[in-house]
C-alpha cells in the first residue's frame, strides 16, 4: 500500500507563517505530499487546515514560508497558477457558480475553444461527460449547478479537480455532504489516483475516514503541525489526544428519559416528484432522527414542513392545532425552525457578522414594546451563545466568512437556539465541526429535547443518528420505509430500509 514511503515528495511546504488582522494563523508549518499517497490532515475548527491548503494553491499568500514542486521553489501568484502547475483542490465550501451549467463550471476559465476561437460547447459537453463517466456519474452537464442537490454539486466540484490530471489533489472535507455509496464512490476514485502517483490530501473531521482511506496523517493545533504518523501505527485516541488535547469518551448523549405526549404530526406530505405520502409523530422529549440515502427524501420533507417548498398535500399539526405553513418566515413565526445542511445557501447571512446571524431568526424577541431593537440584549445573548457552543474566536462582531468552516456551522445552530423554537428540525447538525464540538452540540441537541422542544435530526452520518435519536424514520425513494424503536437498533438493520 505505501510503496512510496521513501520516495521523495512531490509538493512541500516549509516554515508557513500566515496571519490574519495580526492574528497568527498557521506558525511555522512544514507539510509534504508524497507521490501516491493519502495524507489526511486533521485538527479541531479553526485550527488552519483551509488556510494550509489556500495557501498551497495560491488563494492565500503566506507571510513567510517556502512552497516546493518536484524539488523547485515556486511562487503562486493566484489559484489559476497553481491549476496550471497541476495542483488541484476540492473547496470545504461550494464554490459552484449557481446560474451556470455543470460544464460551464468544470471548465470556467479554460473552455476548449473553436478554430475560431469562440467556446467550444459541444465538446465542453462531451469532457464534461468523460470525467463523469470515469467517475461512474451520470450528471446532466447542462443542468445549472445550482439545481444540483449538495451532494451532487460535491461531485461536480471533484469532476472539475479531477479534470486537471492534477499531480496533486487536495480534498478539504469532501464527504460532508455525501452519504454511504457516495463516499464508498469517492474511495474508489481516491484509490485509482493514488495507484497512478498522484499526492492526495484528504482534509475530514470523520476519524473512520481516516483510518480507512490514508496512509499518513498529520495533526494541526493551533495552527502548528504537531505530528505526522504513519496510520497503521497510530489509533483514533491517540489522534483524538493530538487534536484536542484530552481523551473523549462518550461521543453521544443517554436516551431520552421519559416521553411526552404527541407534540408535532405530519400526515401524507406530498410533493410531486420528491416526497409521497410522508407520515411521521414527534413526543415531547423525543430525538427523531431521519435516516436514508441521499435524495431520498429526508431534506424535501423537512423543507416541506418549513415552508421552503410548498407540498401539493399534507396535514401538519403542531400541539393538538392544525397549521398551515405560507412559507420559512412563517414557519419561524409558528415555532418551526430549520438549520439547513447548506449553510451558504440557505440559513448564513454572509455579508453579516456572527451577532446579526445569530439575531436573525428572533429579532421580535430583542425588541422592546415599541419595536426599538434592544442592542445590550441582542449582544448579551449572542455573546452568551458564543460561550456555550463554543465559537471561536469570542467575536461576535466578525464577519462571518472570516470563520472556519466548522465554526460558521455553529453560527448557524445559535441562530436557532435563540430563536426558541417548539420544533427544530437539525439538517447535518454537526457537518464540519470537529470532534470536541460535536460532543457538545449532541448535548445541547439532547437537552433542547429535555426542555420539551421537539428535535428531528436529519444525518448522512448512519452512527450520528443511532447514536443521538430515540426513534429512527427511514426514507426510501422519497417515502417512509420504515419507522422504528431506536432500542440498540443497528446500522445494517437501518441500511436494509434505506437501500433501494
Ligand atoms: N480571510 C480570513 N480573515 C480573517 N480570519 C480568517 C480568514 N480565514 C480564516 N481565518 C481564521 O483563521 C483561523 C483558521 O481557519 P481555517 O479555516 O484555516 O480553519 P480550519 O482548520 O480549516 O477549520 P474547520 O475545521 O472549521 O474548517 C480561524 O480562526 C479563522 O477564523
Ligand atoms: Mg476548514
């Protein structure tokens, strides 16, 4: 498997410095890719693994530091250089731009052109589909990317690095949007690079991941690299013990104590194409989580029930009182909220600062009687917020796009437990987040559910759902498969629901 250990790498990076407003960022860093190996790069929320890796393709200038291609100190000027040398990268974030074609997105910047030189779109369409088909996709590339679901414009993203032939590919978490076959799918892909010499860099908070696909993996803390291991000879814990500082022992909060009564009902929920005739009851007290494949259903139903898409039918009661939904505001109104799994798309308000995002969702409950917005209270909760989910850094008055990936996610979950709601609907609660944060966010989705507020979770993480729900929904081609007791349930008993 690790035929090229002694072989000399095929890109370095030396003595990294990068500092944002004063702040360092990454002290010191030194990293090497060898030819034909997985490096995972792994490290709690902020701790500089995007900037690394924006800095080895051009997106950032280091303060100080060296970067080396097969032996050669070179300069990266901007991203394209970096493309051009053969460095290619899947952004943590999606960078899709949504009104263009899938082609047009995979070949922005570098369209084959005519002999007379215009856009040469029947064989951009005809590249398009070979690097799909070499990853065994069949997308449309002349659907607009941004009618792609987000597990499919993760994959668009991966074509479009795979079309570069790069040397070396850089992955910044590029199973967070994906689920079970996808990832297997992406593992396939990843082997077949390695077995033909390309250096792979595989950024991700999933340990399992790591121990699987990688070869090597170095641990950043603090924006220092502290250790580079070989995988067969480290475990989890240790690494777990690198990142962190300390062992974690219990990823997932006790069962739910006690049930209520029925406090929210959906009844054949139907959207044409997409969800048909879902049924499902949540209990006071009660997680709730939704299992399935992507696309099956589990993201359309709970949009559905937020007002995000209209459904053709369906009943939704809510506490003994039948609602109607007129749309997301109005849902918020009722006590519906929605933390989204597309955190860019739909639910952060990018061009705001961490405290507007997180006063968003309740701003009627930071006003006075006469509507003034109270400041001191907006900014005593969303500091207070910041404290309990652990936001880094403590300032609420950063904009958000100046956060780490996993950080912004826990913006967005602030968002929601200020806004006080009677059911909270968690879409991939924890995507991005590292191992510690995780922790707390399963305990904070656990004592919401304590507090009578009624919790569905939505998780392409099989493990993420057994281990937090009292009660397991499956989706199966946008309908409810089954819908079962979550007393030592089993992830081969679930998948048997959810495979098609
Ligand atoms: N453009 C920027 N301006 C200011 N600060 C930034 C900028 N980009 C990143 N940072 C800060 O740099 C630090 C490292 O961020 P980075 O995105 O590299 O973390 P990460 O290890 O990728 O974390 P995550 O696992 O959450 O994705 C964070 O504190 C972040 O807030
Ligand atoms: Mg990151």
């Amino acid at each position: 498997m690790i035929a090229s250990l002694a072989a000399t790498p095929i890109m370095e990076v030396r003595n990294i410095r990068k500092s944002f407003a004063g702040n360092p960022v990454l002290r010191d860093v030194s990293f090497e890719i060898r030819p034909g190996e997985v490096h995972a790069l792994v490290g709690e929320n902020g701790a500089g693994k995007s900037t690394l890796m924006n800095v080895m393709t051009g997106n950032h200038h280091s303060d100080a530091g060296e970067i080396v291609l097969a032996g050669k100190t070179i300069r990266l000027s901007d991203p394209k250089s970096a493309a051009e040398l053969g460095i290619g990268i899947v952004h943590q974030e999606l960078s899709l731009a949504p009104n263009m074609t899938v082609a047009e997105n995979i070949y922005s910047g570098r369209e084959p052109t005519t002999f007379l030189g215009f856009i040469n779109k029947r064989r951009m369409r005809a590249r398009a589909r070979e690097v799909f088909s070499r990853i065994g996709l069949d997308i449309n590339p002349d659907a607009k990317a941004g009618s792609l679901s987000v597990a499919w414009q993760q994959m668009v993203e991966i074509a479009k690095a795979l079309s570069l032939n790069a040397k070396v590919l850089i992955m910044d978490e590029p199973t967070s949007a994906l689920s079970g076959a996808e990832i297997e799918h992406l593992y396939a892909i990843i082997r077949g690079l390695r077995d033909n010499g390309v250096g792979i860099v595989y950024i991700s908070h999933k340990l399992g991941e790591v121990f699987e696909i990688a070869d090597r993996v170095s641990v950043l803390r603090d924006g220092q690299l502290v250790r580079t291991l070989p995988v067969p000879e480290t475990n989890p814990d240790e690494i777990i013990r690198l990142m962190v500082g300390r062992d974690i022992k219990d990823l997932y909060p006790p069962k739910a104590s006690r049930l209520g009564e029925v406090i929210f009902k959906v009844e054949g929920l139907t959207l044409p194409g997409k969800v048909d005739d879902v049924s499902f009851e949540l209990r006071e007290g009660e997680i709730l989580g939704f299992a399935g494949l992507v696309g099956s259903g589990r993201t359309e139903t709970a949009r559905a029930v937020f007002g995000a898409e209209r459904p053709a039918k369906g009943r939704i009661t809510l506490r003994d009182r039948e609602v109607v939904i007129r749309g997301p505001g109005d849902a918020i109104r009722q006590g519906i909220c929605y933390l989204s799994e597309d955190r860019k798309g739909f639910g952060l308000f990018l061009t705001m600062s961490v405290r507007g995002n997180i006063a968003s969702s309740s701003l009627p409950a930071y006003s006075s009687s006469l509507q003034f917005l109270d400041f001191n209270r907006v900014r005593e909760a969303s500091r207070e917020l910041l404290d309990t989910l652990d936001i880094r850094p403590r300032n609420d008055s950063l904009n958000i796009i100046n956060l780490s990936g996993g950080n912004q996610q826990k913006t967005m979950l602030a968002k929601w437990l200020a806004a006080k709601p009677t059911i909270l609907i968690a879409d991939e609660p924890t995507r991005g987040v590292d191992i510690g944060a995780k922790v707390k966010i399963h305990q904070h989705l656990r004592r919401f559910a304590e507090s009578g507020v009624g919790v569905i979770v939505i998780s392409s993480e099989l493990p993420e759902v057994l281990g937090l729900s009292d009660r397991v929904v499956v989706f199966r081609n946008g309908s409810v498969s089954a819908d079962l007791r979550n007393d030592n349930l089993t992830q081969t008993e679930v998948m048997h629901y959810a495979a098609n």
